[in-house]
C-alpha cells in the first residue's frame, strides 16, 4: 500500500497559545533545536504535497517571518480572528482558491502544536483513507488520559460517527479513551463543501472542523479512523509541562537512532540532542553532554562527560573533555579540554591539542600545534607544529578594531607572553617567557620583549628589618638555612 503525494497539507498555527504564558508565540517555541511548526512543518513537507499552507494569527508576522525562513515554498494564510479549527481551514482552501488552486484529492490537516508526529504516520494516514476510499479519515489514538481531547464515537460495529469535543461530551462520552489527534485526511472537495455547512452552536461558539465527520456521513459518505500506533506521537503542546515531556519524548527518539546507527551514549538520560545532530559509528558520547544544532560527531570521537557542542564538528577519533563549543571545527585525533571554550570561527587541524582553560576564537590551528594550558587565542593563523607556551594572550583588540596575529609552524613561543596584534612570528622562530611581542619576528629568531631583571642586595634587611623574610635571608646568609620566630620549625 503507498499513499499519492496529497493534493494539499494545512498545518493550523494560528492559535495564541495563551497557556504557554510567553512572549514568544507557542508554535515558535523548541523543541531539540526545532521550532513546533517547523517539526510538523518538515513532517508535512517529507509527503512532497502539492500545495502546503500554515494558516497564522496571533503574532502572525514572527510567525510568517520564521516561515519563509524554514520553507520558503509554504502558503501562508491569515485568519484574522480566531474562530475555530473549521473556519481555520476554511481560510487555507480560501488563500489557495486566491491563487487560483482548487483543491482536488486528499488534503491533510494538521496542528502547528503536534510536533512529535512523524512523516511516516502522517503516510499511514493518506494510505488508509486512500486505501478505504473515505471521505475523511481522522488520525485517532487510545490515551491513556483523554481529558481535554475530543472523543471518538462509534457504532457497535465500530463505524466511525462524530466526534464530540470534550466540553460538550456527555459523561459517557468522556469515558472513551480513543480520541482525534486533530489531523486528518479528506477528499479535498468535499471538505470545501461540508465546511460551509459547519454551525457554531456549540460549548465555544467556533467552527469545529470535528464537525464535518458527522456532516459527511450523513451525507452518506464514508468515514473512518487511522489509529495512531504510539499515542505519545500524537501528544499537543498547551504548556511548557508539556514541552518538557515531548522533549524527552523527541529526545529518546534521536538517541536510539543515535545508538542503532553505532553510536555509544552512555547515559541516554542526561544526553541532549538536537534534531540536526548527525554522526559516524564509534562515536561515544559521555554523560552530561548536550549536541546543539548541525554539530557533527566522527568516527571514533568521544566528546563529554559535560561537553556542550553547538553547530561543532567533531574530527574522526577526537577526543573533547568538558568544552563548550560553538561553530568550531576540531579535527581528526585532537584533543580539546578539559575546560576548553572554543567560539566561532575556530578551525583546529589533526592532532591539534587545546588545553585546560584555553579560550579560542576565529583561530586556525595548523597540524600538532599545541595550546596547551590557560591561553586565550583570538584572530589568529597558527601554523603547524607549534607550541604555543601557557598562560599567553592573543592581545587582538585595541578598544576600537580587532587585528590578527600569524604565528608559522614549528615555533616554541614562551609562557606568559602577549602577541600584540597585528603582530607575525616567522616559522621556527622562539620567544622568551613573559614577552610582549609588538613587533614581527623573523622565521628562526629568539625574541625577548621584556625587562631585564636586576637584583638589588640587602634590600629585605635595609626596607623590611625584622621581618619573616628578614630573619629566613639572615639564615640563609649565614649557611644555617635555619629560621627561627613564628612559622619556623624548632624540631
Ligand atoms: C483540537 C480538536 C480536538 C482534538 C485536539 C487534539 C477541534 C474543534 N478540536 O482541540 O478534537 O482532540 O485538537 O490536540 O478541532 N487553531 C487555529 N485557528 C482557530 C483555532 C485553532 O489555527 O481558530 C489552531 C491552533 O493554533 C492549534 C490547532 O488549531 O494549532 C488546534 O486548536 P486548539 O485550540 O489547540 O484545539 P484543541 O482544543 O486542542
Ligand atoms: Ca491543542
């Protein structure tokens, strides 16, 4: 059995979301990376429809703006007022017939606040209305609390008759367990028509779409029901408990294609990851970690425990301890933290080590380079081989502009040492411990950019008489090393 492609899928995001209690309109809200409209968006779209229209209200140009963001083919209707789910798709049919689109054939209707629903049973839903030759067939599931849902009826022979939304179900109705998920498919034209016989004589005074199943089967045409097969599937965010749950729900999911695709996750519990997250077998993954965007893990590589890598991409055999990465690249067999932040625009080549806390920022590494320990690098060029001494600062802003720095490869520059941008430092060349490089230096050279130490005799005896560190020089000059007062050991 395979579905057509559907003449048309309405997806309904026009709804305030007041429960949410947010500034950001509920259908905007994540989910592991993904906006909800932009899950049942890509749900939709992986059905290859005619046509796809998201009908939009309440902040309807954020809304329209993320849109053309994610899809740029989608329709966008407006429903000016809120006036129930009917009337919702009533306005969809309408902006097509504005284009000049009547819709023949199966259209499928969905909610912008059911983001857990997969293409694949969206499919499942148009093979059995296709299959069946319904006139409408709704996605149905067995909750196990159907509080808040509209009820499914049907017959003794188990025939599909109405659908009664749980404020106006009767006690015996709310005992049914086998609710609409709120999508549906229909035969396209027939759904144009039933719809302007929809009332509002009901609990809320709106348009009920539920409504046509009971106006198309009087009208003697067939009505029936796909039954989801995971309820949780078809779960509507109203609040952000709710979000909370399909998260972890959503979260599960991508886990276990994580792990039947080879990855190792060692603590599927406290593992995040986003829906763009792609990875190779062998990859392993530590508790605590949280994989943000089109971050990559390679083959082998291991990252965690408590990593958090956004839009990252991991090397073949990396190995990242404790980082925070944003938009960086980290090669093959590198070695990143633990404590490492690494932002945008850093690109580290093979082999390349960035040590305990060691910042880095729009700076490419050459191969083996070493950043080893307490460093910020910034707007920087490394060559390869090079070993970068602890405790160095990249000194790239000089309060107004950022300017770069060139260090060549096989360069051993010393600890403590500022490299005042724009600065260069030819390969193979050495600088000495506590430098502040200001001007280039050529391929081979030592450079010493600091003061030259003096030692000034007798000054503790002369400037500090009687103290500690008196009495400890006095010691020490007469050969004893012994230092007697307080701290001083007797024994
Ligand atoms: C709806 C169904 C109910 C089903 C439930 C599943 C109706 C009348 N009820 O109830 O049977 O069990 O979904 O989650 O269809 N919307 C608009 N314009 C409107 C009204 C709603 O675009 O005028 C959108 C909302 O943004 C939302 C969707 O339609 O995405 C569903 O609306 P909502 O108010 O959440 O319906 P429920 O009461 O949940
Ligand atoms: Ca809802």
């Amino acid at each position: 059995m395979s579905a057509n492609r559907p003449a048309a899928v309405v997806v309904l995001a026009a709804g305030e979301g007041t429960r949410m209690k947010s500034a950001t309109p509920k259908v905007l809200h994540s989910l592991c990376g993904t906006s909800l409209v932009g899950h049942v968006v890509g749900a939709s779209r992986s059905l290859d429809p005619g046509h796809l229209v998201v009908v939009v209200g309440h902040a309807r140009e954020q809304v329209a703006a993320h849109l053309a963001e994610i899809d740029e083919q989608a329709h966008t209707a407006v429903q000016e007022q809120q006036n129930g789910t009917g009337h919702a798709v009533r306005v969809a049919l309408e902006e097509l017939a504005q284009h000049g689109v009547l819709v023949e054939g199966t259209t499928i209707v969905t909610c912008g606040d059911t983001p857990l629903l997969t293409g694949a049973t969206l499919r499942h839903l148009s093979e059995v209305h296709e299959s069946e030759g319904n006139a409408v067939t709704v996605l149905s599931a067995e909750v196990p609390d159907a509080t808040g849902y509209g009820r499914l009826v049907r017959a003794a022979d188990g025939a599909v008759l109405e659908i009664v939304e749980h404020k106006d179900a009767t006690a015996g109705q709310r005992a049914i367990r086998e609710i609409n998920s709120g999508v549906f498919a229909f035969d396209g034209r027939l759904l144009a028509d039933a719809l302007g016989k929809v009332r509002r004589d009901n609990s809320q005074g709106e348009e009920y779409l539920t409504d046509v199943l009971g106006i198309l089967r009087e009208a003697g045409h067939r009505v029936g029901a796909a039954v989801a097969a995971d309820h949780r599937e078809i779960a509507g965010i109203n609040n952000r408990v709710q979000l909370a749950q399909a998260r972890r729900t959503l979260n599960e999911r991508l886990l276990e294609e994580a792990m039947l695709a080879g990855v190792t996750v060692v603590d599927p519990a406290t593992t995040w990851m986003d829906t763009a997250v792609t990875y190779e077998p062998d990859a392993v993954v530590q508790p605590g970690t949280q994989l943000e965007g089109a971050t990559h893990l390679g083959a082998g590589s291991e990252v965690g425990p408590h990593a958090r890598l956004t839009d990252t991409v991991v090397g073949a055999g990396a190995r990242v301890d404790n980082t925070v990465a944003e938009g960086a690249e980290i090669g093959a067999g590198a070695k990143v933290g633990p404590y490492t932040y690494l932002r945008p625009g850093t690109k580290l080549s093979a082999e390349v080590k960035a040590g305990s806390f060691v910042e880095m920022k729009n700076a490419e590494l050459g191969e083996g380079t070493k950043v080893p320990h307490l460093s910020y690098v910034g707007d920087a060029v490394i060559g390869e081989q090079t070993n970068i001494g602890a405790a160095s600062v990249f000194v790239n802003y000089d309060g107004v502009d950022k300017h770069r720095t060139t260090i060549g490869s096989h360069c051993r520059t010393g600890a403590d040492n500022m490299f005042v941008a724009p600065v260069t430092v030819g390969d193979g060349a050495y600088t000495a411990a506590g430098s502040v490089v200001t001007k280039d230096v050529p391929p081979g050279s030592l450079a010493v950019a600091r003061g030259q130490q003096r030692n000034i005799a007798g000054w503790v005896a002369r400037k500090r008489p009687g103290s500690a560190a008196a009495r400890a020089a006095e010691a020490a000059a007469d050969g004893s090393g012994r230092t007697s007062g307080e701290g001083g050991s007797e024994s």
